[in-house]
C-alpha cells in the first residue's frame, strides 16, 4: 500500500458522523463503525500521488471521501488501460481481496483526495459476521466490476468517434452530474480510457468542436449537443 499522502487525525468525527461512507456502511453497527474506526487511517493524497500499486500487497480496503482518482491496468508492454473513475462515497475492494491477496491495479489521484484505509482483516471478520453489510458490499463489488467489463467490450465494438463520446457522456452524467465539467484527464489519460492514441484523441476532439457537439478549451469541456453525441455513442 503506498501512503505518500499525509496522514489526518480526524477521530472525533469518525465513521459514525462521516457523511461520505459508502451506502454499505448504513447497514453497519455501531460497535462495528467503531471497529472500523479504531483500525482504519485517514490520509490526503495530491494531484498524481499513487494510492495504490498494482501488484502490492492487499493491506486495505479504500473508502473515498473526497476528489477523484482513476483506476488503471498496467500492462506488460508499458501501456495503461484507465478502467474506471473512483469517487466520493464508493469503496473500492478487488478481486484480491478474496483471491491472490494483491491488488489486481493501481489507483492515482486525479484531484487532491482524501480517503480512509481500512484494514482488510478486520474489514472480512465484519463480512463475516454482518450478513447484510456482506451482501450491500458484495453488490457494490459487482456492480463496478460489471460496469467496467461491460464499458471495456462496448469499447472494443466501438469506432473512435463512439469511443469518445461514451466517454465524454460517463463524465457528464457519472462524474461531475454536468454539461460543462473540468476534465481533470490530460489527452494521454482521456487516450487511455478509450484505449485510443493521444493523437486518435486530439482529432476526434477537434472534429466534435467543428461540428458544434462540444466546446473544448484546454480540459474544460462542454457538451453543446447532447442528443448528437448521445447518437454517436450509441451508432459507434
């Protein structure tokens, strides 16, 4: 687990009063927050700080309370595939954690972030004995892991110009909930999440600003015309 990030003594408003847990928290007791409490740790994280390495140990469950990070495959021919964007309130597991006990990825912080680790010991006896908190987990497991496969096969049926409009369509509407957002992905990023080259991007990005689809001003971004873009997302 790399913690480059500074460590926060935020006790007194612990995971009981913490207004971005995960919704599986809910279903927790209160002498199980408190366990999670006394065995997690509270760290800031800057822009491009690694939060976790592909490969490494499986120490920690991340729960995410602020800013954004992106989770990417690093793959043997130094290519990175961005497979999804971590944000507030969500909780982010890996097949490791029930299998090789290593992190199946590397999660890099996009913005300034803040997240709690949770020990992942104590994290599996809570599974254990908390049968509805299991099952809220385990959905929330799936459900990213689901979304990301389905993301990387629609991916690969898609043309270049479908490609970039999904993704642009996922930031609007998953991410910043907005039509006009800050990207906070360079071009080599946005290339990596649409499994695309840097230059394949800059184009497609410049024909969408042509024909009146999008404006785009360095990684601030707005979707002029979402129906158009909709439309190319869904044709590929």
């Amino acid at each position: 687990m790399q913690q480059e990030g500074t460590q926060l003594f935020e006790k007194e408003s612990g995971c009981i009063f913490c207004d971005r847990k995960a919704e599986c928290f809910e279903f927790l007791k209160k002498e199980e927050l408190v366990l999670f409490d006394k065995n997690k740790a509270t760290i800031s994280y800057k822009k491009g700080e690694t939060i976790i390495k592909q490969g490494t140990q499986f120490t920690h469950v991340v729960s995410f309370n602020a800013g954004l990070a992106k989770i990417n495959v690093e793959l043997s021919s130094n290519k990175n595939i961005i497979i999804d964007i971590l944000k507030p309130s969500e909780i982010l597991g890996g097949p490791g954690m029930f299998a090789d006990n290593r992190y199946s990825f590397t999660v890099t912080a996009l913005t300034e972030a803040k997240i709690c680790l949770i020990n992942v010991d104590i994290f599996k006896k809570i599974i254990r004995t908390n049968e509805t908190f299991a099952e809220k987990f385990l959905a929330s497991f799936s459900l990213r892991y689901t979304q990301a496969i389905n993301r990387l096969v629609n991916l690969s049926h898609k043309q270049m110009h479908g490609r970039v409009a999904d993704a642009l369509l996922y930031f609007s509407d998953s991410v910043f909930k907005a039509d006009k957002f800050d990207l906070v992905l360079s071009r080599q990023e946005l290339a990596d999440f649409t499994g695309m080259s840097k230059e394949s991007v800059s184009r497609i990005l410049k024909e969408l600003v042509t024909d009146d689809i999008v404006n785009v001003n360095g990684r601030l971004f707005e979707i002029k015309n979402k129906r158009r873009l909709t439309v190319l997302k869904e044709s590929g």
